[in-house]
C-alpha cells in the first residue's frame, strides 16, 4: 500500500517528509543569514558570525524553545524566528540532535545563501 500512495521512498531515499523539512530547515537559515547580515553579504566573517549565533541559540535558547507547541509571537519578524523554525524543521529529520548549521554548509564550507 505505502508504494500505491507514493509514501515509500525506495532504497536509499529520504522520505518526502524529510526532504521537506531539510528545504525548509535550509530556506530558514538562509532568511535567519539574510536578516541578520543583509548588508554585508554572505562572504568575509559573515559565516563565522552566523555560526555563533546559531551556536548561542541553540545552546542558550533551543533547550526551552523545543518543548514549546508554537514559536512565542515575540519571534515574529525578527531572526529568532528563522532560527525557531530551522531548528523546528531539523528536529523533524533528527530529534535527537538538530544540528542545521552544519547542514547550511556547502562543500566549499561558505554558506549556501
């Protein structure tokens, strides 16, 4: 039945729902980068600088954030709101550990803006 409604993915394959969420994980770290680093760019320490805020969130913020059922209103329009949902979105992937600023990396190490 799962391969007649198109929800088996087939070997070696993320489930739609998986890649879903890791477009969106990914489009939210690229608004969260955008919001806080618009008129710099994505080069020079920007990445650095970004990583630290995402490694401050979720050291600092992600462990209360987490067990909430909705993002608090006070997030909107800031980028703690991309933060929120980039983590919201990798612990769909890995509930364990979401980690999406290794994930927002392309292989050059430069951010995938």
């Amino acid at each position: 039945m799962d391969k007649a409604l198109e929800l088996d993915a087939g070997p070696g394959k993320d489930p739609w729902w998986v890649v879903k969420a890791r477009q969106r994980r990914n489009q939210a770290i690229r608004d969260f980068v955008r919001a806080m680093f618009d008129d710099v760019g994505t080069e020079g320490g920007v990445p650095k600088a970004a990583g630290r805020e995402i490694r401050k969130y979720q050291t600092d913020v992600w462990p209360r954030d987490r067990t909430r059922s909705a993002m608090p209103d006070t997030y909107r329009g800031t980028p703690r709101e991309f933060l929120y949902t980039a983590f919201r979105e990798a612990s769909r992937i890995s509930p364990a550990v979401p980690a999406p600023f290794r994930q927002a990396r392309n292989p050059s190490g430069r951010f995938s803006a």
